[in-house]
C-alpha cells in the first residue's frame, strides 16, 4: 500500500508541476502578407460578418444561426453565433473593443458552449513598402488548472485553424484585385 501511495502522489506532484511550467496565459500569433493596402484590409477585417468568408469557425458549420448587435465594424458591435448542429462550433460572441484606423482591430470573445471562456483577438496591420501588407492575429486568453495541462494541443490546434485563415484571406483578397502574390 505505502509504494501506491507514492506513485499517486508522485504522479500528482507531476501533473501539478507541469501545470505550473505550463502557465495560465495562452498566446497564439499568426503572420500573413497580402498585396492589398492597410487601408483596404482594415475596411475588411473591421467587419465581423467578414470572417463568413475566411475563418475556418465561422465556416465549419453555415447553418448556424447568427445575430448582430449594434453597427457592424464599429466599437461595441456584437456578433453572436449559435451552432445546434456542431457541438465544436458551439455558441458565443465576438464584441469590437476597439479600433485604431488601418493599423488595429482588437475584440472580445465570449464562449457560451462547449465550455464557458473568454478570449481577446488583435489584428495587426502593417503595410510594407513593397505594396505588401502583413497581417499579424493574435489571440490570448487565461487557462486555468487544469485546462492549462493543454496549452500545447491548443497553441498547435488553434494556430493551424488561425494560419489557414490567414491563408483564406490571403486568397480572397487577392482574388478580388486579380493580383497573385
């Protein structure tokens, strides 16, 4: 009985010090160039409904039902979805918080379902001297004990869906000049 103990308390002793190196504070950010100006991507990325037509959330269920709150692309509008057929997609909201013209896009989002979070989303956007605009994403939230235990699958599951949207954006954008990077 007393070598069960020690490997259980061994064993929890490991879970809690890998909670603790692992921290609570999750920060995923993705980077794209575009050949589009700064101004042209913030008139696009400032509207919520705009992520229909690249984030691969927003995509991965189209009968979910959405709703608006206040004026689409301005500081406390609220775009709220409900998924009743995709228990990944789930239920939340994305609210604008702030905006900086053609350069900062910053937004919250509160996840209803699957599990209650909060999350704050910027994007970044810098135009270059080449014609080229980089887009940066960035996505932080707090995970507490023991959801914590996960930053790694999260950081690699979150950052893949970020970076095919970026990549998603990159396509549409593009498309619609007729330039091709």
């Amino acid at each position: 009985m007393p070598t069960f103990l020690i490997i259980i308390l061994a064993i929890a002793a490991a879970i809690f010090i890998w909670s603790m190196l692992m921290g609570t504070t999750l920060v995923i950010e993705k980077r794209i160039l575009i050949r589009r100006s700064s101004s042209e991507l913030f008139a696009f990325l400032r509207l919520l409904k705009s992520q229909q037509s690249f984030s691969v959330w927003v995509m991965q269920d189209p009968k979910q039902s959405t709703h608006m709150t206040g004026q689409d692309g301005e500081i406390g509008a609220i775009y709220a979805w409900e998924s009743h057929t995709d228990k990944q997609v789930g239920a939340g909201e994305q609210e604008i918080t702030a905006l900086n013209p053609n350069q900062r896009i910053d937004t919250v989002i509160r996840f209803r379902r699957p599990m209650q979070s909060v999350a704050n989303t910027t994007f970044l956007i810098n135009e270059q001297p080449d014609g080229m605009t980089e887009v940066s994403w960035r996505f932080s939230s707090v995970s507490k004990f023991p959801m914590n235990l996960f930053k790694p699958l999260l950081t690699s599951m979150l950052g893949k869906s970020m970076a095919q949207s970026l990549q998603n954006l990159k396509a549409l954008m593009e498309q619609t000049t007729g330039h091709r990077a």
